[in-house]
C-alpha cells in the first residue's frame, strides 16, 4: 500500500513561499493497493497534483471517498483531471447523510456561472454511491482493499475510514476534520474500538490542526490538537502517527517546530508534508 499526499493544509490553501516545506494545497490522498487500486480521500485543491499519477496507468478505475461537505476537501474538484477524460470511471461515495446526496453537493460546486462545464456532461463515467449505517457493518470491497468508516465529530458531521490491505498486512486509518476533546467519552471509546479492529492500524492519519496553546482560542470550530493525535495513537496502537490538516496560519518554521515537539512525545510520529510518498 503507497499513501501519496496531494495536498495537507487545513480550511483553505496558501501559497507563500514559507509554507511549502509542508505543503498549501487542501485535502486530498491517494491510496495505492499492491493489485493496483485507487483510492481518493477527498478531493481538495490537493487532488490537481495528483491527476497525473493518476493517469499513469492503463486502468483508469477510482474511489473517491468523501469525509464531509466543506468547501476546503471538496474545492479541487474542477481541477480533478480523470473528470475529463473518458477511459476514466470515478465513483464518489461517502456514508448517507439525511438531506445530502453525493451528486446534488458535489453538482452545486460546478453550477454555472461557477464553472463552465456541468458534472453531468463530464467525460468521465460516473458513479455515486451511498455507503450504508453511521458505523460500517459489512466493509466496503475494492479489489483487495477492505474500507470501513464512522463518525468523528465535527459542525455538521464528518467520516473517518480505515483501509485494510489483507494481502500484505498493511492498515491505514484518515481521521480528518475531528475535534476529539469535544467527543463524548463514550463516543470516544466507541471509536477507539472501531479503529482498532481487526486489529491496530499500520498508521494513523489524525487532524492536529492546533497546538495545545491556541487551542482554547478554537474550541468548538471541529479540530484537534497535535497532542490528541498522540494520545489517540498510543490507544489504537498505531506504529506510525501523521499529523494532518495544517492550519493555514502554521508556515514551515513553526510546523517544524510542532514536529520536533511531536517527535520527541511518539516515536513513529511525523507531520505530513505534501507530496510524500507512504509506502506502509
């Protein structure tokens, strides 16, 4: 399994020339299967970066999977280059949400005069799919990725999911846009339970937006701090921890900062920089 990072910045992207250490596009993660799977998790405007890689290949076959609806993990949509291409087939799919469908959230973005091509006359085959339950029963099968998702707190709801590779072993869990101090500790346990089943994760991929300095200034805006991503990861087990969703504010100097204090609190842990390649 390879974990590609198109983009890892939070709420919306920079471009300044000091924050490209760790990166300024917005969310989007490409997983690659050893069968040769793809799997998108959302598709902020870090997704542009990834549309050659995935071109690459004869098979033009993609899951994209949607944590929630904010602008900043769905706004690299126009610029996901398979859209345009018509050997490509590109199913969206994410948990049922009462007053949301897939198609209709993601068919508002490019409604004209936003954009001048519609979803509905896209090159690309399409497909929407509703995953079914808050809490996955039955894994979704993607060739030989097994995917399960549930709930994380955040406004207006948001997913995390767990890819299993049986094959070789391999287990990543996308835990973005969660604020884990405001959970419940029932909810809490619940999906400390979830995430280490079947067993405890390769690694962790965990929203620690802010520091435990500025968090206070925060709360309540759905995002956690570098801090509860070590704690989280200590309790799933994870061997390897990536702090994600950058605050936009945070330039390279003081990511690399966060990241001496991350290192040092859990051995496996890093935070990710756009564009490195995971291979788990």
């Amino acid at each position: 399994m390879n974990i590609v990072v198109g983009g890892v910045r939070g709420s919306f992207p920079i471009s300044q020339t000091n924050f490209m250490r760790y990166g300024g596009d917005t969310t989007s993660f490409l997983i690659e299967g050893a069968g040769g799977e793809r799997v998108l998790l959302d598709i902020g405007t870090g997704a542009r970066r990834l549309g050659a890689r995935l071109q690459r290949r004869s098979a033009h076959d993609v899951l994209v999977l949607l944590t929630h609806f904010h602008l900043d993990h769905l706004i690299g949509l126009p610029a996901l280059s398979l859209l345009y291409d018509a050997r490509a087939h590109i199913e969206f799919a994410a948990p049922r949400r009462a007053g949301h469908q897939i198609a209709r959230e993601l068919s508002r973005l490019l409604e004209p005069p936003l954009w001048p091509l519609q979803l509905d006359g896209m090159a690309a085959a399409l497909r929407f799919r509703n995953l079914p339950g808050l809490v996955c029963r039955r894994p979704l099968r993607w060739g030989g990725l097994a995917i399960r998702w549930a709930p994380v707190h955040h406004p207006a709801g948001c997913w995390s999911y767990r890819l299993d590779e049986p094959a070789t072993g391999a287990s990543m869990i996308f835990a973005t846009d969660i604020e884990w101090p405001m959970a419940s500790s029932s909810a809490r346990a619940q999906w400390i339970k979830w995430a280490t089943q079947p067993e405890p994760p390769t690694a962790l991929f965990f929203d620690g937006q802010y520091t435990p300095e500025d968090y206070e200034r925060f709360r309540g805006w759905g995002h956690s701090r570098w801090t509860d991503a070590v704690e989280v990861a200590r309790a799933v087990g994870a061997k390897w921890l990536f702090v994600i969703h950058h605050a936009p504010d945070r330039d390279d100097a003081a990511m690399a900062a966060i990241e001496r204090r991350l290192r040092a609190a859990f051995r496996g842990a890093r935070a990710a920089r756009q564009g490195q390649i995971i291979h788990l």
